[in-house]
C-alpha cells in the first residue's frame, strides 16, 4: 500500500514538474509573438485632401452654439473624428473619446463631426456624456475630406497641414495618428515598413 502511494506521488509530482515546463514555455512563445505582432494603426483611405496638405478652413457653431473654427494655424492640433448615430462602430468609439480627450487635452483639440438630423446627434452626446466635446453638424466638411465610411479622423497639426488621417475604430488607432505626425511618416504602416527595409539592409 505504502509503495503504490509513493509511486503515484513521484508520478503526480512527474506531471506537475512537466505542466510547470509546458506553461514557461508557452509563455515564452506568447511573448515572442507579442514582440513581433506590429500595431495595427489607422487605415488611410485615398481621396479627399492628402496628407501633407493645408487643411480647408471653416468657421462654423457646434450644436451647443459655441463657435468653432477647423484648419488655420492655431498653436495646437486638431482632430476632427467624423462620426454618425446610425454608426455601430462609431457608438463603441465614443465610449473611448472622453478619456483620449482628457488624456491628451494639453495639446490636443477634438472636434466631432456629424450629419444628420440634430435630434439624433444631441442624444449621442447626452448618452457620451461629451458636451464638453465641440460637435459640428456639417456635411460639408465631410464632403471636403472625402470621407466615405465612418468613423474616420483626420489630424491637422498646428500650423493647419493635414499629419494623418484614416478608418478608425479602437483608441489605438486614434493614437496612431498622434504617433504618425510626431515619427513624420504618413501612416504606422509606412513607419513599420521602413523600419523593416532599414533592418534588411543592416543585415
């Protein structure tokens, strides 16, 4: 009796021993492929008004009736976020944009951009809670950038010229455009990509 116990501890203690091995190793793996899996960034869309641009000016009035100005030299950024209350996608990302907002306030300014009926695109705000958020019914603008699927973001940088723009859906990808404007490339990929020829040709 006393022998099949110490057996069938040395086995259990086998197995845990081998179990312990099996998770280091899988967790060596997941770090490797979290290493070389590259950040997904905005997708950039072609049309409407190319990065490297100055960006059209407008001087509109945002639902609340505040005044609101988009493109010109200003001193600071700007990201227009186009969105809609018919959009699921857009919904999602609103829920993040009170956070990013507040996060990057100090040199940042976001202005939300719609069309539609302003009924609608009141609720949207009241649900978000981003009254403190200029939002500007304007088709125009729109119509300006070319923007055809939603959301979508443009950055404009201080003196008014158009840094990065694209498809947006997560706060990684609208932190993408911050990153692509201070790298000076025009989207992450493009950044990635070079990084990659730059790594070929050193080898």
């Amino acid at each position: 009796m006393s022998e099949a116990l110490v057996i069938s501890q040395v086995l259990l203690w086998i197995g845990f021993a081998a179990l312990a091995v099996a998770v280091l190793a899988l967790a060596r793996q997941i770090g490797v492929l979290h290493e070389r899996v590259a950040p997904v960034g905005a997708l950039m869309m072609d049309g409407g008004i190319d990065v490297g641009d100055a960006a059209p000016k407008f001087e509109l009035t945002d639902i609340f009736g505040r005044p609101v100005t988009i493109g010109g030299s200003r001193g600071r950024s700007q990201m227009l976020l186009f969105v809609s209350p018919t959009c699921p996608v857009c919904k999602k990302l609103l829920g993040l944009v009170r956070d990013f907002t507040e996060d990057e306030s100090r040199h940042l300014d976001l202005v939300l951009v719609g069309d539609g009926e302003r009924s609608a695109q009141e609720e949207l705000v009241r649900r978000h809670r981003l009254e403190g958020v200029p939002y500007v019914i304007a088709p125009e603008v729109g119509m300006r950038f070319q923007v055809g699927k939603l959301p979508y973001a443009v950055l404009i940088d201080e003196q008014g010229i158009v840094r990065s723009k694209g498809l947006v859906n997560s706060r990684e990808h609208l932190e993408s455009l911050l990153v692509a404007k201070e790298t000076g490339y025009v989207s992450i990929q493009q950044y990635l990509q070079e990084r990659a020829r730059q790594g070929a040709g050193g080898a």
